[in-house]
C-alpha cells in the first residue's frame, strides 16, 4: 500500500498548537524537522556519541504527516489550513506551505534483514537466525544472532573490537560481566569461546528480551548467561545483584560518555587482575577516554586499538 505524506512548513512556535490540531482531526503522528538544539537533558538518554551538525535556528519547522486512502484527504487537507489560520492568531505560523509526495509501505521493523549476511571476525562466523552456514566457514567458532530491537549484530567496528580483545584475552571458564549487553552478543561469544558464564546489564527492556532469545538460539543454557534490566553506574541494587570482585573480565561497547563514569564503579566488580574492555568509542573522544583511564588508579591500558574511526581500550585492574 502506498502512502501519501505531506509536509507542513509552519515555524517552531506553533509545533504544541500543531499536536493539538492533529489530534482533533485525526490525524496519527507526525515527524518534526527544526535546527533547535538539543539540551542536554533531552541528550542524556540518547545512544548519539556524535550530534547532527544544524544550520541556525531561524524559527521554522516543518512537520510531516502521512494518510492512507481511509482518508478523506482533501477534507483532511483543508481542516489542517484551516486550523493553522486560527492557530495563526495566537502565534506565527509560517508560510503554510504543504508539499506533497507518495511513499510505499515498508516493513521498517524488518527491511534491514536483507543487508545482514553472515560474516566473519578473524576465526568467528557471525551469522543471522534466519540464514545457512555458508559452507566455506562451517570449521568457525558460530554465533547465531537476531537482534531484534535492540544494538548488536557485530557487523560494527566496535562490536569487533570487543570480540578480539575478548578472544585475546578470555581464558577457560572465565566469568564475564557484559555492560550494555544489546542483543547479547558479546556475551554469547564469551561463552563460546570457553566462558563459564556471563551476566549482562541493559537499561533497555528490548535488550533482554534480545539477549534471551540469542542464549536460546546458541544453545547456552539459561544459568550460563543471566540478564538484568537496570544502570550499573549508579543504580545501588543493580551493583549488588552484579555482584563484587567476581568477574575476569567486564566488556562494555558503549559510548565515550558512558564509558567514561563507567570505568570509575566498575573496578568493584573485578577480580585482581582482571580485564575491562570497552569500545564504543569514536576517535574524536579516544583522549577523553585516555585522560580517565590514565588517572585512575585501579586500571592499567593495556592495548589501545582503532579499526575505522572507532578506538577500543583494553585495561587491567592493578588496584583499588
């Protein structure tokens, strides 16, 4: 089915007024383009390392919103003029222009599958639920992944990053500790790489959800790989269920401005000597990550490594 989007070009002080009007008409969400800066608080949540550069805020906006042949659309057209004309008294509305165009209706959720294929890192088939051995790798070490919503198909720099320094570095029967698990898969090579078992933390429920389906479809038996919804960083419940000076190794495939609290509470959960690798990290923040590392006293850098433009540290726990 093909749908037909419009876009309103009206200005930043009328976008509330524009909701309200939406909904009265009927109309089903709409989508929001302005050059407003976005605070920090709106940020704080958001897995963004690197913000959109915007143009300046010169007061304009434009919204976009879709109808499908249930609509009336002239009416709906006209009922939207007219409401902004009277939106029009109380605030500027912009020229009012709406320009039209038509889109398909795709599977959004779903489309993406087609892009991931199995592949390798170094002795490591990475491979979706959905697709075959490829005969040419059926001697690798296999992680069957289906991401689902949540981050995590390893296709990503930094995701490999982890599963190198995690193959370096993991020893038999090693017990892990997977900051941000995603879709689990950092924690699901843990254990097929000789983990004895892994614990992974996401603030995301999807991720779980992920995550669980991922142990089921490698085969890893629910007491290997536990998963917690919840912020190690300072939530005092999730650190007690973590538990403390347990893990060999923590792994975290974050962002600079987590990792960067991060490395200072998660020293309690390692054993001495043990090993936190973390990536997630775009070059441009590689000496804000450094500067931290550097300056606590618990960790030693061990290795700094860099594919692409994403940087990955791996440290040792040297003291408290």
């Amino acid at each position: 089915m093909k749908w037909n989007k419009f876009t309103l070009h009206t200005t930043t002080a009328a976008i509330d007024f524009v909701g309200e009007l939406f909904d009265e008409i009927g109309i089903v969400g709409m989508e929001i383009e302005d050059n407003v800066p976005l605070t920090e608080a709106e940020t704080k949540g958001m897995f963004i390392d690197i913000l959109p550069e915007l143009g300046p805020d010169d007061g304009t906006a434009r919204i976009s919103f879709y109808l499908d042949n249930t609509y009336d659309i002239p009416a709906t057209l006209k009922a939207v003029r007219e409401g902004m004309q009277e939106i029009g008294q109380f605030v500027p509305v912009g020229s009012l222009e709406i320009d039209a165009s038509e889109t398909e209706d795709k599977d959004w959720m779903n489309n993406w599958k087609e892009f991931f294929k199995p592949f390798t890192v170094d002795d490591i088939l990475i491979k979706p639920t959905w697709e075959t051995v490829p005969e040419e790798h059926k001697d690798k070490l296999l992680v069957q992944i289906d991401p689902g919503t949540a981050f995590g198909t390893g296709m990503h720099e930094t995701t490999q990053l982890c599963i190198r320094a995690l193959r370096k570095y993991l020893k038999e029967g090693d017990h892990v500790l997977d900051v941000g698990c995603g879709s689990g898969i950092l924690s699901i090579t843990s254990i097929l790489l000789g983990a004895a078992d892994a614990v992974g933390t996401d603030l995301d429920e999807a991720a779980i959800v992920a995550t669980n389906e991922n142990r089921e479809a490698n085969d890893i038996a629910p007491e290997k790989l536990r998963v917690l919804t919840g912020n190690i960083i300072g939530d005092p419940a999730i650190k007690d269920a973590v538990g403390y000076g347990c893990y060999d190794v923590v792994v975290a495939n974050i962002l600079a401005e987590v990792i960067v609290p991060l490395q200072g509470v998660i020293a309690p959960h390692l054993k001495q000597g043990g090993i936190f690798i973390t990536s997630g990290i775009i070059n441009l923040k590689e000496e804000t990550v450094r500067e931290a590392l550097e300056a606590n006293p618990a960790f030693e850098i061990l290795e700094v490594n860099h594919q692409k433009d994403w940087v990955s540290f791996v440290c040792r726990k040297v003291g408290e």
